[in-house]
C-alpha cells in the first residue's frame, strides 16, 4: 500500500486530477480524509466516485455546479460511504446502486434523484428535499428522514424498518409493498399516498394523516395511531388487529373486510364509514361514533359498544353479535332497535 499522503498533498492532488486521485484512494483502500473547513469552491469533482470525507457541510453548498454534473457523468455503483453531503445540490443525479451507508445527506436536495437500490441505511436526511425522487427498492433500514419532503417520491418496496419519518411531507408517495416495521410517522402528512401491501407493523403513525391514501391489504398491525385521520382512505381488507386508534378520524373510510381484531378505538370517528363485514370481535370502541355507517355483515362479538352513538347506524339488523357485547344506552341505539341475544 502506497504511502498515506499529507492534508496537503491529498487536497493538492484532488486538484489536480480525480481520476488521480480516485486511484489513490482505491490503493489506500478508502483511507479517511478529511477536507473539514476546506475551500472547494469551484472545484470540479464531477468524475469524483470515491469515499471523499466531506465533513464541513457548508463546503458543499459551494458546488452545486459539480453536483450538477452529475447527470453527464453518472456515480452509477459509486462508493461514498463516510461521506457528507450536508447543504448539497445532488437533484436530478444518478447514484444508482450506490453505498451512502451513515452518511449525513442533512439538508440536501434531491429532487429527481435516482436512488433505486441505493444502500441508504443509517443516513440522515432530515430537513431534506427529495420529492419526485426515484428510491425503488433502496436500503433506509434506520435512517433519520424527520421533516423530510418526499412527495410525488417512488419508494416501492423500499426498506424502512425503525425509519424516522417524524413531520415528513410524504403526500403522493408510492409506498406499495414498502417495508415500515416500526417506522416512525407521527405527524407525517400521507395524504393521497399509496400504502398498498405495505407492512406498517407497530409503526407510530400518532397525529399523522392518512387522508384518501390507499391502504389496502396493508399491515397495521399494533401500530399507534391515535388522533390519526384517515378520512375518505381505502382500508379494505387491511390487517389491523390491536391497533390503537384512539380519538383518530375514520370519516368516509373503506373498511371492508378489514381487521380490527381487539383493535383500542376509543372515541374513533367512524361517520359513513364503510364497514361492510369489517371484524371488530373484542375491540374495544367505547365512545365513537358511528352515524350513517355502514356496517352490514360487521362483526362486533365481544366488543365494548359503551357509550357508542349507533343511533343512525345503518344496516344494524345485519351486523353480527353475540351476547357479550357491551352495549350503550337504549338513546344512543336506533328506534325499535332490539338488542340480539345470541344472535
């Protein structure tokens, strides 16, 4: 292995040629450099597809002409593991199957980025934007994207297992077959996103919205989800047993055939809500509020109905019961309506 060169002599010879200097950090097996406080203002690192520690974030903004060629010349594969990018312009740029592995991509732009297959784990994205970005299949197993933009982003069975998504802007994104296994969304906004078959299990999607997303066939599965709103969202067939969906908004929602098994909605707002053959056995709905439902074919054996208002529930003589349903008061049921033993 050839000799570990100076600060100078490494930055002087990033200068001078990339390709030089690609070299040399391949024979040195990626030994860390660190150009922290460095001037690389105009600088053209173009053809740079190394591991280049770029520690001072500021720097970057500086290039936002390198960063812009990368169209011309691709980091298709590219090794920039250990590097940061903090501030920088890398929108519309292909990285491809590239290695950022724990690198700080902390306020970056990557609108039109194509991140497909990228290994993206551990890296912070927080504050960036990377809306209308192309992310198939790409690795954010652990990474910190709170208040991140990716609307309008594909991210089609992408790894987002125990991903922060704390106040993320995720309107229109594809997340069909998506892996979100303890992801955290509280307060995200998913409105009008496609969740198709996507594994949300235990995720903490608290205060965020889900308003006419789609989530059919989607795990939910003990996720948290108080004061969630979902209204006018496709939850059909949804797995969603024990989930807690406390205070949440379920307004206009499809939840045929969904899974609600020992669910903890508590005061849920389920205004006509499609609920045709959904199962509530043992879910605990004491206080919400069911007005113009419809819940033909529901199952509610076992359920806690204290305090439910089922008054102007539709299609009630069709739903199934059993004779340990907690029910309300005669007020709160509909007129003439005879409460089933056995039924």
């Amino acid at each position: 292995m050839p000799r570990i060169k100076s600060h100078e002599e490494t930055l002087k010879l990033l200068k001078n040629s990339v390709r030089d200097f690609n070299e040399y950090r391949e024979q040195t097996n990626y030994s860390p450099v660190d150009f922290k406080k460095i001037n690389l203002r105009g600088l053209n690192l173009s053809g740079l597809t190394s591991n280049i520690s770029l520690t001072e974030g500021s720097l970057l903004v500086n290039i936002i002409m390198i960063l812009k060629n990368i169209g011309k010349k691709p980091l298709k594969g590219a090794n920039l593991y250990k590097v940061n990018f903090s501030l920088a312009d890398l929108s519309n740029s292909d990285l491809r199957w590239a290695n950022l592995r724990g690198d700080s991509l902390f306020n970056t732009n990557l609108t039109g980025a194509n991140l497909s297959e990228a290994d993206l784990s551990g890296v912070n994205l927080s504050f960036s934007n990377v809306s209308n970005a192309e992310l198939h299949k790409a690795n954010l197993n652990g990474a910190d994207l709170g208040e991140i933009i990716l609307k309008g982003s594909n991210l089609k069975e992408t790894d987002l297992y125990k991903a922060n998504l704390i106040m993320a802007d995720l309107t229109n994104t594809n997340f069909v077959s998506a892996h979100l296994v303890w992801a955290k969304l509280s307060e995200s906004d998913l409105t009008g996103s496609n969740l198709t078959n996507a594994d949300l299990y235990k995720s903490n999607m608290m205060m965020a919205i889900f308003d006419k997303a789609i989530l059919t066939n989607a795990i939910l599965r003990r996720a948290y989800a108080e004061e969630a709103s979902f209204k006018y969202s496709d939850l059909r067939c949804a797995r969603m047993e024990e989930i807690d969906l406390t205070k949440s908004n379920l307004s206009n929602a499809i939840l045929t055939e969904a899974d609600l098994r020992e669910s903890i909605a508590l005061e849920v707002n389920f205004t006509e809500a499609n609920l045709k053959k959904t199962n509530f056995t043992n879910a605990i709905l004491v206080g919400s509020r069911f007005k113009d439902a419809d819940i033909d074919g529901a199952k509610f054996c076992g359920a806690n109905l204290n305090d439910c208002d089922l008054k102007h529930v539709r299609n009630i003589d069709k739903a199934i019961f059993d004779d340990h349903v907690l029910w309300p008061d005669k007020t709160l049921l509909p007129e003439n309506f005879s409460v089933p033993v056995n039924k």
